[in-house]
C-alpha cells in the first residue's frame, strides 16, 4: 500500500529511524514478502526473515538474533508511532520491572507495546507451533503470570481515534490525509 507515492512500510520504517532505538524489520522469510525489504534496502535496519504465520516465534528469534530485551513491538500497519511517547514508555517499562507494557488513551496507529525477552520465550514454550498475530493476548495470559504495566501518555498525546489501516474503512481514511 503506498500514500503520496511512498510505501506504508517505508514511512513507518523512516518515522521509527528518527527515534532512539535500533530498528528491525522482521518478516516472514516467503518470496512475496521480499518487496518489503527491496523498498527499505536503502534504510539502515537490521532484518529479520522468519516464520510467516508464527508471528510469535518470528517475534522471538529477531529478539534474540539482535539481543534485544526488552523488545519494542511496533506492527506495520502503526504509521504514526509517536518516537518519543515509545522512548518515555521503554523508561517507564524499566522502571516498572515489567514484562509487559502497553498504552492506552493514544492515538490508534501511533502507539507500540514493550515485552521481555523472558515474556517472549513463555509465551512461545505455550504457544509452540500455533499459528496467529494477536501477540498482545498472548503476553497477557494469566498462565505466563506477567506483570503488566500501563502506560498513559502526557495530555497532549491523549487521542482517542484511529490511523491504522485494519480495515477498508481505515484506508479510504488514510487516503484522504495522504492524499
């Protein structure tokens, strides 16, 4: 998908670049996601290529091939992630000593979650081979007893609306502001 001529992956790619943290792009290692890594090749990221529809263990590996911990979940269709709310968030999850960290009362498209590496691997030993991207649920099962932690951004990063692109509706939405 590309608004104003620009590849949505690239945006988010060059958005997270001017934040404090390396960047990973992680995708499944199938053929047709190469195009992922052709119109970012210029950028420096570090990559990832793994399993296409265990997005947990793709999750896992990329962490521990780069050691990351904690991880900084960003997903690709997030193409307003604030920088600086995720820099002041990975402080606070530290502060916090959590294995999990979210935010709410954000702007939808703009916000990320923090795990552990240590989250990570739990939840893949009961996850194992299942297929699915819903990763937030899973960090959130009771039977890996993480401690969870929100996040609630500064007041004038409190929006409660939607710049993702889940849906038609989310796109046709995107198209309007790009376009």
């Amino acid at each position: 998908m590309e608004f104003c001529g620009k590849p949505s992956i690239r945006i988010l790619c060059e958005r997270l670049l001017k934040g404090p943290y390396p960047v990973c792009l992680a995708t499944p290692s199938d053929q047709e996601d190469d195009i992922l890594h052709e119109v970012t090749a210029d950028l420096p990221l570090l990559r990832f290529r793994g399993h296409r529809a265990n997005v947990l263990a793709r999750f896992y590996w990329a962490a521990v091939e780069h050691d990351f911990d904690p991880v900084i979940r960003v997903t690709g269709d997030d193409l307003f992630v604030d920088t600086e709310m995720m820099a002041d968030m990975a402080k606070f999850h530290v502060e916090q000593k959590a294995d999990y960290t979210y935010v709410s009362e954000c702007l939808r498209g703009a916000d990320c979650e923090i795990v552990s590496k240590d989250l990570i691997e739990r939840g893949l030993k009961i996850h194992g081979d299942q297929e699915g991207e819903f990763l937030s649920y899973t960090f959130r099962r009771p039977e890996l007893n993480p401690k969870i932690a929100k996040f609630t951004p500064e007041p004038d990063k409190k929006v409660l609306a939607r710049l993702v692109m889940d849906w038609p509706e989310d796109v046709r939405a995107l198209s309007v502001i790009f376009d």
